[in-house]
C-alpha cells in the first residue's frame, strides 16, 4: 500500500467519528519527514480521542502500526506518526493555536477526492 492509499484510509477513519476540517497537505516535495500531513479537528476531548483510536483500529488492521503517537492523555493535540503520513488530531482551540496549515504552507493542499486516483 502506498502512502496515498494510507492517507485515504486514515482520512475515512477520521470522518467516521465526525473529523471536523480535515486537510490533507502533501509535503512530499517540501520535507522528508512524510509524504503526507493530515490535519482534523474534534470539538471536545473524547471525539478527539475517539478520532485517534479509531485511525489506530483501521490502520492496524490493514496491518500498519504507528511509529509514534504523542499527546493521547491530554486529547487537545494527538500526533500519529505513520512514518510515510502524519496525523494531527486537533480540539478546536489548540488547531487555532498552533496553525500548521500555516506553517507547512509550502506544501500542497489536496482535496481528499484526489487521494481516490
């Protein structure tokens, strides 16, 4: 499975459990740390963890475990390092914050119907 196929079943967990903004940046030819940021929001504490299990659950199945996963515990900001795609799980508040749809601006937003090709 290549890394598109990852983000796209990463992103179907997501909606799942009702991600709210999901963005998929493709900063493949900006960074080697991942082909893919996906970004998503969850309005409180137990969405935004119910996002992350659920990303965990899919994506194990296929048979990809996470190289990492930071900042389950406190639910306002959970990173999931699948080494070729990284997911940031967001409550609102903290997404605002932090921004990195600013901060990888020189990476390419791409619609999720693209990951379908």
């Amino acid at each position: 499975m290549n890394s598109k196929e990852l983000a796209r079943m990463a992103c179907e967990a997501l909606e799942d459990k009702k991600a709210l903004d999901v963005k998929i940046i493709d900063i493949e030819q900006v960074s080697t740390l991942a082909d893919y940021f996906i970004i998503a929001s969850g309005t409180n504490r137990n969405q935004v963890q119910a996002m992350a299990d659920n990303v965990e659950e899919v994506l194990g199945r296929a048979g990809y475990e996470p190289k990492q996963i930071e900042g389950y515990q406190t639910g306002n900001w959970i990173l999931m390092d699948y080494r070729d795609i990284v997911i940031h799980v967001f409550d609102e508040e903290n997404r605002l914050f932090y921004d990195l749809e600013r901060i990888w601006r020189d990476g390419s937003v791409i619609e999720r119907e693209e990951l379908n090709k």
